[in-house]
C-alpha cells in the first residue's frame, strides 16, 4: 500500500511499534478488540469460536481487551448486568494475564442500547465499588487495567462517581480510569478529581459529533480516544445486508432500517476510496480514524469487535494503510450523506451530544 504524507505528517500508522500510551501511562496495542461483538447482541453467538477469537487476537499483536459487565446473555432470575461477557474473557485471562491490557465498564443495569429510561443506570459510591467487586470476581483477576463509567448517571454528580474510582485505584484493584460518552464539561469535572487515561465513544467515518467538544476535551485533560463502532457497527464495510439489521439489535434503527439505502452512499466513498488505496473498506474507515487522531491531537484506539480471526488480521492491516488529501477529504463529506442518527435509544441523554 503507498504511503502518502499530509501536511508534512505521515497521517497512517507506521508499520513498527503496533503500541501507544494511551493516557497517563496507559500503554495499549494501536489496535483494540471490542467484546460485545461475541455475544448475543448482535445475533446468536458461539462462546468457543469467541474465545478462539480473542485468543487469535493476542496472538497477532491485538492486546487491548475491551468489555463489559452488561456485554452479555441475559439469566432468568438475575437482576442487572449478568456479566456473562467477562466470563468469556476470563478464560482467556486463565493463560495470558500479563499479555492483555484490560478494560471493562460499569454503569449501565440492564440491557445496553435502550436508554436510561428502560435499563437504568447507576454511578453512586457504592454501587461503584460492588460492581467492581463484581468483574473483578467474574474475570478471575485481581486488577482491571482501565476501568470505565458505561454510562453517566445524572442523577449522581459525576465527582462521586468518579471519586469512587479513584478509591479502587488506590486500592490497587484499577490501574486507570476511563469514560464512556461523557460531554466535555463532565470530562473536565471528572478529571479534576482524578486523571482520566480515556474516553470511549461511538466515533467513525459518519458518526462525528464528538469532534466538536469531545474530542478537544480529551486533549486538554490528557486522555486518549477509544472509539467504539469504527465500523459503524459493521455497516461501513459494506457486508451489512438488512436480514442482519432485521436480526439484531439495530432492527427498526432509522439509520440501519428506514435509511439503509439512502446510507450506501456513505458506503460508496468508503469502498471507493479502498479500491484507490489498496485495501478493505473496513481497513480504511479504520485508517481515518488514525489520521483524526493525528490531526486533532490525541492517541486513537479503535476496539472493532468481531467474532472471526480473519477479520482481526483485515483491521490489523489498517495500521499499514496511508490516506492522501484527497481520500480524506472524500472520506470527511462522507459524514454529510448519512441519514439518521447514531443514539440507538429512544432517549437523547443516553450519548454525549444529546447532553451537550
């Protein structure tokens, strides 16, 4: 693949060191793995293929494992996050503790996607520290290595909830604290109570609105980005087909339902773009969120979630992947052409644009 330099930057990722401080000291792989993809949430799964997936994964270099206490099947009889997705990533743990970089979320009680109003949320001090107890037990270790609020409970100053963390850091059961779709006036609120080394959000080719303050309040406080959804939730890639959509929790999503075909478009540039390059669509929506990050100013990890090896090696190949001005300026009016919005609930407050 050519490489190719933008304002005197190489705006892809070298070929060399796949590792990068995320924030604060935080040293993570370019690459993350996102857990909710080997769960139920996006269809039925199979738990072994999953764990052959994770394992392929370190194996390749792709150490940042990113999951959840809700990220998982629901069970009868069990209230609030059931955890099953941590239980997965355990039995990796079993073997290679000191080969991952382990990130898990806490926050959200019930089923993620569907709003404050039909799971709750919760960020008091000691539902902090229970649900902390609670991964901790379900991954089988005796640390997290950054540890996330899922999703701001407004109900709680954020300082409680954040001060709560502090206290697992200093406790020696988190290494580092992150939030997950947080305006930047509570970024900023909560790192004045401890440094914060990420902040996740949903980021990619055509969902942007972090970019406006987001994004410069991660910088300002010295936090690295974790987008989640690079893909646009697979649908960047261009395989997204509407029996999928029609499968999953994405069904009756004006973006991926009513809009799937106003929204090829997006697709249009990204294949396009990929064809020019010589690379996938997956690995170029990848490559211009490296170059975002090169633009604005902060490290960028994206964590694609997948449940096949082969597409693990497709977005590792992302890092080698150079975009000119002219694909980027393609890949950045993209944004325009999408219609509906990214927030899969009903409830506008449930991401940080919708509390801006």
């Amino acid at each position: 693949m050519s490489g190719q330099v933008v304002g005197g930057q190489d705006v892809g990722a070298t070929g060399g060191a796949r590792r990068v401080d995320l924030g604060h000291g935080l040293e993570v792989s370019r690459l993350g793995f996102g857990g909710m993809a080997i769960t139920h949430v996006y269809g039925e799964t199979d738990p072994a293929e999953g764990l052959r997936t994770l394992h392929h994964a370190v194996d390749a270099g792709v150490t940042f494992i990113d999951t959840a206490d809700v990220y998982g099947q629901p069970r009868e009889g069990v209230e609030g996050p059931a955890g099953t997705n941590e239980e997965l990533v355990a039995q990796l743990l079993r073997d290679r503790r000191d080969e991952v970089q382990l990130a898990t979320k806490f926050g959200i009680t019930g089923v993620p996607n569907q709003g404050p109003g039909a799971t709750g949320v919760r960020g008091d001090a000691a539902y902090v520290r229970s649900a902390a107890e609670a991964s901790l037990r379900r991954l089988g270790t005796d640390v997290i290595d950054l540890y996330y609020l899922h999703r701001r409970d407004v109900s709680v100053p954020i300082e409680e909830t954040v001060g709560a963390m502090a206290e697992l850091v200093a406790a020696g059961k988190v290494r580092h604290l992150g939030l997950s779709e947080v305006t930047a006036t509570e970024l900023r609120a909560a790192a004045a109570v401890h440094p914060i080394s990420a902040v996740q959000s949903e980021w990619s080719i055509w969902s942007r609105d972090v970019e406006a303050q987001v994004v410069p309040a991660a910088v300002e406080v010295g936090a690295g980005f974790v987008p989640y959804s690079p893909l646009g939730r697979g649908f960047l890639t261009g395989a997204m087909t509407k029996e999928a959509v029609a499968g999953s929790m994405l069904k009756g999503h004006p973006r991926f339902d009513a809009g799937f075909d106003a929204n090829q478009r997006v697709v249009q540039v990204v294949t396009e773009v990929a064809t020019e390059v010589g690379a996938t669509p997956a690995q170029v929506a990848l490559a211009w969120l490296y170059a975002q990050g090169e633009r604005l100013g902060l490290p960028v990890v994206p964590i694609p979630g997948t449940r096949r090896a082969e597409r693990v090696d497709e977005n590792l190949g992302a890092l080698d992947v150079r975009l000119g001005a002219d694909h980027l300026a393609r890949l950045d009016a993209a944004a325009a052409l999408a219609e509906g919005d990214r927030n899969l609930s009903k409830d506008p407050a449930w991401i940080s644009s919708g509390r801006e």
